[in-house]
C-alpha cells in the first residue's frame, strides 16, 4: 500500500503493542511514521537538496533505500550538479526497472511515474518550466505533426472514409501532446523549510504525483475508447455499403 509491506506495517504495530490489520487500511499518520523511519531517514533526506530528496525519496518507498543510495552514488551523488544528478537519478531508476521481469506489466505505468517525479524534481530544483524538458517537447511537437501529416495523406489517398479517420488520428495526437504540455508549470522561489515541513512536502508532491497519473490514464482511456467507438462505427458503415 502506496510502497508499503504488510510485513513492514505488522513489524510497525508489534513495535508500537497494537492489534494487527490490513496494510490497506493504514491510516495517514501511521505511513507518514513509516515513510520518515523506513525511508526518509535511511537516505538521510534532511541533508539533500530540494528536488534531489522527492527523487531519492520516491525511488526509496518504491525500491527500497538501499537502491536508491546505490543509485544515487551511480549518479554522482552530492559531487553532481543538482539539475544533471535528478535526471542521471531518472535515467538510472528506469533502466533499473526495465531490467526487472515484471516490466512488461507494469513498465508503462513506472515510466509515467519516473517521468512525473522528474518534473515535479525539477520544478523544486528551480528549473523555470520553459526550459524542462525543452528538447523532448520540441521533438515531440514535431513528431505529432509529421504522425498526423502521414496518417492524414494516407487516409485521404485511401477509402471513401480517409478523411474522418485521418481527423480522428490528428484529434488523438493533437489531445495527447496538450496532455504533455499541460505538465510544464511555472516555478517561484520557495521559502527555505524546516526537515519536518520539507517531508510533509514531499509527501504532497507524491500524492500529487499519484492523483495526476491516474488522471492522465482516465483522460487517455476515455480519449482511445471514444476513437474506437468510431472507428467500430465507420468499419460497419463501410461493411453495409
């Protein structure tokens, strides 16, 4: 439950003299207890850098500490530019991941999550948002276009229904890239916090990380499911004629 065990909740509950329960019922104040013990400390958060503590932070919960440590030191640790060190650490954690057997499950939903907590890194870094991710957005912009470009001069090459579909190809790209683009957000300098306030804000970007991952996969489910409808409707208008 949101990176904890229910091994690590039990040992939670005999060390404090509590009754057992379910791990998906721990409440906030017990994963926060857990989080800070378990984890922020065992990376020694209160000593990194803003940015650098949610990407070793979130890296620890989700592949335990001593992972995100050896990472972190692969990286180039403290001796790294904050900037360069939360992207090596992205980088690092991916190719991490993509090597485990349970990638192709759940590899597109960890490579939502990286890419998430890069962004959100960078933004407490104080990276102005124009310039994050400048060349992949860059490259995506094109790539949308020359996609839809093809797909439209295919369509319209092909079929007495080439038009509608290639629309639909161009609205679907089109959809996908405001979703990328949607996440580039302007920064202002933040107030220098206390370690309890920094973790209880790391806490909040994780949850925000969370909730922004479940919403881009509703709007892109709903998004392929209504293009499907259509194309379903298409096909059989094809058929009856």
């Amino acid at each position: 439950m949101e990176g904890i065990t229910q091994k690590t909740y039990d040992a939670f509950l005999e060390k404090k003299e509590m009754p057992r329960r379910d791990v998906f019922e721990i409440p906030a104040t017990d994963r926060d207890e857990i989080y800070r013990a378990e984890f922020w400390d065992a990376i020694r958060g209160d000593s990194l850098r803003a940015g650098e503590d949610l990407c070793l932070f979130d890296l620890a919960v989700n592949s335990g500490p001593h992972r995100a440590l050896q990472i972190w030191n692969e990286a180039g640790a403290a001796n790294t530019n904050l900037n360069d060190i939360i992207k090596k650490v992205c980088v690092l954690r991916l190719e991490f991941l993509k090597e485990l057997r349970t990638w192709r499950y759940f590899g597109a939903g960890w490579t939502k999550r990286v890419a998430a907590c890069r962004s959100a890194a960078l933004r407490m870094s104080g990276v102005p948002a124009s310039q994050m991710n400048q060349t992949g957005a860059a490259a995506g912009s094109i790539g949308a276009i020359l996609m839809a470009a093809a797909a439209a001069i295919h369509y319209f090459q092909n079929g007495t229904n080439g038009p509608v579909l290639a629309l639909i190809i161009v609205a679907t790209i089109l959809f996908t890239l405001c979703l990328f683009l949607s996440q580039q957000r302007s920064t202002s300098d933040a107030p220098v916090l206390s370690p309890a306030e920094r973790l209880k804000e790391l806490l909040a970007k994780r949850d925000e990380i969370n909730a922004r991952i479940a919403e881009i996969e509703t709007e892109l489910k709903a998004s392929i499911d209504s293009m499907t409808g259509l194309l379903g409707k298409i096909h059989e208008q094809s058929e009856s004629k």
